[in-house]
C-alpha cells in the first residue's frame, strides 16, 4: 500500500516562531488531507488540497502531486497551535493513509 | 450543522465481552468510515460505506470485527470476544460523497481489562 511519512517527528517552537511541516507520500492520489489533533483528540480539518496551494489566516498548504510531497506552513505560531499534525492521503479507493505525525509544541 | 458524534465517549470492558459503538454521521453524507488509532500513532483503516453496504472491508483486523450500516446513516462498530490488543480509541468519519474532504467525529475511547 501507500506510505506517508511526515517530517519532523517533532518540533518545539517558541510563540510568534514560523515553521514548515511536510510529508512525502509513494504514489498518486486523489485525495491529501491535513489535520490537526488536539489535546483531546479531536481531528479537525485544516486543508482538503489533493493538488495546489490554499491558506487560511495563518496557515497555508501547497501540495505538489507530481512530485507526490505536501507542505503545511504555519506562521507567526500560537500556544494553542500545539499538537499533533496528520497529513492523511487516499488513492483510488476511499481509504486515508495517515503518516505518523508531526507532534509540534508552542512555548509562550 | 451538527458534526460526527459518537457513542458512547469512553468504555471500559473485560477481556472476552462484546462492545458495541455507536456513528452519527453529518447530516446527508452518505460515505461513512471507521478508523482505529493507537497510542502515539496515526489512524488506521478498518471499514468504509457508501450508503448501506460496506465498499471496503479490508482493514477489518480480525473477524471478531463487524460494522453495520442498516438505513444508511447510523452506523455501528461490533467487536466480539475482545481482547486487550483490542484497547484503542475508534474514530468514525464521515464524507459527502467518495474521495471528499473526510470529517472526524471525537472518537470512543475503548479499554479492555
């Protein structure tokens, strides 16, 4: 099947502090999502962005499907930015394939 | 509009016993997953539908494992005889149609003693 990786595994950034996460993936999709889990657990949707570039407030995504890696930029972060952050792709099927994660701590 | 939610938030049972857990799904979705997530990893597949019938079962572990989705909406998550390997927390998600963008109810946390 197909694999995600994401990179880095962590990452510690002191508030106001951008950072750039990615993930590399082993096959064309269709689909690549981007979660952030919080520390409850809920997966909430940043980015659906199979292919292009999208932003919202602070964060922006920009996924290259030809040369199957994704990148999720977020700038000026914040306390609560912290988390772990899933890229999630599918392929033909339905199914996501999560990567392990980027586990990102905001220190004020 | 309400999102996924899922029932119940947490359960604790002992090794053997037979668990149910409950999806809602968004409102007119009609594709429908579950997802299992171990400590420190990311979710897994276990099962999709499209309406009623389950599209993809490829990811069902074991068959202790069984998922139902009789009218095309709720669905329900079956584990029989279960085991401590089986202690997890299971996420259903839900999805307009097949391949869009998929939405995350907060999960069942399972523990089997």
């Amino acid at each position: 099947g197909i694999q995600v990786e994401q990179s880095p595994p962590d990452l510690i950034l002191q508030e106001g502090a951008n950072s750039t996460l990615r993930c590399n993936f082993s096959d064309s999709v269709n689909n690549l999502q981007w979660f952030h889990q919080n520390p409850w657990g809920q997966l909430i949707n940043l980015f659906y962005i199979p292919s292009g570039t999208k932003q919202n407030g602070r964060l922006s995504a920009t996924t290259v499907a030809t040369e199957r890696y994704s990148l999720l930029y977020i700038s000026s972060s914040q306390t609560t930015d912290s988390g772990v952050y899933f890229c999630a792709v599918g392929t033909s099927g339905s199914r996501l394939t999560f990567g392990e994660g980027t586990q990102l701590t905001v220190n004020p | 509009g309400a999102g996924v939610s899922q029932t119940p938030s947490n359960k604790v049972t002992e090794k053997g016993k037979y668990v149910e857990l409950r999806c809602d799904p968004i409102s007119g979705h009609t594709a429908l997953y579950w997802y299992r997530q171990s400590l420190g990893q990311g979710p897994e597949f276990l099962i999709y539908f499209q309406g009623t019938g389950a599209a993809d079962d490829s990811g069902l572990p074991n068959d202790r494992f069984f998922a139902v989705r009789p009218e095309g909406s709720v669905s329900t998550l079956k584990i029989q005889r279960t085991e401590r390997g089986d202690s997890a927390v299971y996420l259903c998600a839900s999805s307009q149609s097949e391949g869009a963008t998929q939405y995350f109810g907060p999960g069942t946390r399972l523990l089997v003693l």
